[in-house]
C-alpha cells in the first residue's frame, strides 16, 4: 500500500512531484499554521511528515502518527521546533535544509546591519507620513560599518558568508564566539575568537548566528546589553527567543543602544501594537531569511530527498542528530 505524507504547507518549486510517484501526498490547505491537536489529527498513519519552523513536533505529535513513521522533514536549517530526543527514542530520522540558505540568509543579515544603520525604516517612514520636509543638514544621522568592529555570535555557514560579505566589501574588522577556533577565518578574515563577554564589549555591530537551545535562550539579556558599547547595532537573523526582548526594548528606550534589526521574534508575529513593532529604532521583518526563489527551491529539493531516503529506511541527505 502506497506510503502516506503530510506536508503542513505547499513548498515552492517542482521537486513535490517526484514524491508524488513514492507516495500519497496531503497537503495542509489552510493559511494558518496547523494547531498541536490538528496537527497530531492529520498526521495519523503517515510514514513522512513535512513540517515548518512554526510547526512544533513533540513526542505526542509522533504518537499520533503512529509507528510506521520513519522520517520528519523539516522544512528549514534550524529544527528547535522537533524534540530530538523524542524522534531518536521513537527510532524517527529527522532531516533540515542546510547550506543553500547561508547565502540568502547572509545576505538578509547585511541587509538589516545596512538598514539599521542607516534608520532605513524610519527614514522611509518619515516620507510615507509626510513628515519629511526639509533636507536637514543633522536630520536623521547613522552610523557607518566601514573599519568598525563586527562581532558575530556563532559562526557557523550562515556566520561565515555574512563576515565574507562585511571584511570583504566594508572592510569591518571581525571578532566572533564558537566552539572552536575557526582557522580559516582568522586566516582569510582577520577573525578573532573571542568570549562572549569580550564581544559584547568591543563589537560596534552585533549579529547572531547561533542555533536556539537551552544554552542560548535570552543569550542577550540586560546584563548583556550593559556591557555593550553605546550606538552599537543590533542584528538577529536567527531565532527571536535568542534575545530577551524586554531588555532589547529597555535598551531601546534608554538608547543604550543605537538600532536593532530583527528576522525574528518571539512569537511570531509580533502584535502590531507591541512597542518592539511600534518602535522607530527597531526594524522587524517577518522571517524573510531564506525568501529567495533560489533558496527556497532548493530546500525543497532536500527536504523532498529527506523524504523519500526515509520511508525508503536510507539515510537521509541531510540528517539533524541529536
Ligand atoms: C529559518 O529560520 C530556518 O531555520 O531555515
Ligand atoms: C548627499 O546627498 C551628498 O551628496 O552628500
């Protein structure tokens, strides 16, 4: 009997279709996301199961499933959405879509540190109401990345491309925390590793780059954002519950610091009315990270390989472990 599959959304670009001839395919036909309960509903008896970041997948969902699943495809690089522990206790691969979304994701990082710096929103903002009037000589001043330090957090595939695009193109200088000292980034990039503390203290521009786990829950808190340097940017591409958002907007409202651009926050969406979202010096954008047809094509690509390599019981293309 042909195997069963949930996606929990439609996915860009034409690799569906070769799932199609492995297995029966349904696809999540609303607009908003499945809930937890939906979601264990419409999982039961399938074999795969497709998800979203939005999408959070507990050892209850997989229950729910029920024993012949084989594989749980996460539509996107990072996968704090899935309990791990759970699939490997259940005997359950579970695949993410690394790699072709570092430039896309890179590139959106940059955007925000250009954007930010620049008051982009604010500026465009100021048009839109008819605020703006006058060329002013001291209106709406930023700050240049040009020779100032760029501190990232995690420096991984993503953490890389954005230090490429900002020593090579503007020349920042770069410090950076991971696990372990990255060779070819001290070579090519002039990166120093440093502790956390350092980097909060030197960085002028600070981008995140780091996956959400229990270690990196509100990495930035207030302590963090009162041993930062005044008018530093702040920038996170990764997950939203990375930063403590009361303190990001304590150190909006005090200026500690100078703007924050953000992909991502807790949750998502923000409600308009949240004073983050109503804020001049902070420019959110709704994870936009991956959204190029390019990135997206191809992380369908993997995800569907994830798919069929799994309830073909092979490994799979890329495969998360614990
Ligand atoms: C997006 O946030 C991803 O993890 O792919
Ligand atoms: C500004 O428009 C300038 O040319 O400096």
């Amino acid at each position: 009997k042909p195997r069963k599959v949930f996606f929990s959304r439609q996915l860009p670009g034409v690799a569906l279709d070769r799932l199609a001839a492995e297995a029966d395919v349904t696809i999540w036909p609303k607009a908003d996301a499945p809930t937890p309960d939906e979601l264990s509903d419409v999982v039961r008896g399938c074999d795969a199961i497709l998800t979203l970041l939005s999408d959070a997948v507990d050892g209850r969902v997989m229950d729910a499933a029920g024993p012949q699943l084989k594989v749980i495809s996460n539509y996107a690089v990072g996968y704090n959405n899935i309990d791990l522990a759970a699939a490997k206790q259940r005997g359950i691969q579970v695949g993410n879509t690394p790699d072709v979304l570092t430039d896309a994701t890179a590139d959106l990082a940059a955007t925000l540190m250009l954007a930010a710096s620049r008051r982009v929103a604010e500026a465009a903002d100021d048009v839109t109401s008819g605020r703006w009037q006058n060329w002013e000589p001291a209106g709406l001043l930023g700050v240049e990345p040009s020779g100032k330090t760029l501190g990232i957090i995690g420096m991984g595939r993503i953490g890389k491309a954005l230090a490429n695009r900002m020593v090579g193109g503007w020349k920042m200088n770069l410090i950076y925390t991971s696990r372990r000292d990255q060779t070819d980034v001290n070579e090519s990039l002039s990166g120093r590793r440093v502790e956390l503390d350092e980097l909060l203290r030197e960085s002028d521009f600070i981008s995140i780059h780091v996956a959400l786990c229990e270690a990196t829950r509100k990495l930035i808190d207030a302590e963090a954002f009162a041993k930062m340097k005044s008018n530093v940017v702040l920038v996170n591409t990764a997950r939203g519950e990375i930063i403590d958002q009361d303190a990001l907007l304590d150190a909006l409202d005090t200026c500690k610091i100078f703007t924050a651009g953000l992909d991502v926050t807790t949750p998502e969406p923000l409600p308009a009315s949240h004073p983050l979202v109503q804020h001049q010096r902070c420019l959110i954008l709704p994870h936009i990270g991956s959204a190029t047809t390019t990135a997206r094509s191809a992380m369908t690509e993997i995800a569907v390989d994830n798919i069929i390599a799994g309830i073909q019981g092979k490994s799979l293309r890329c495969p998360v472990t614990l």
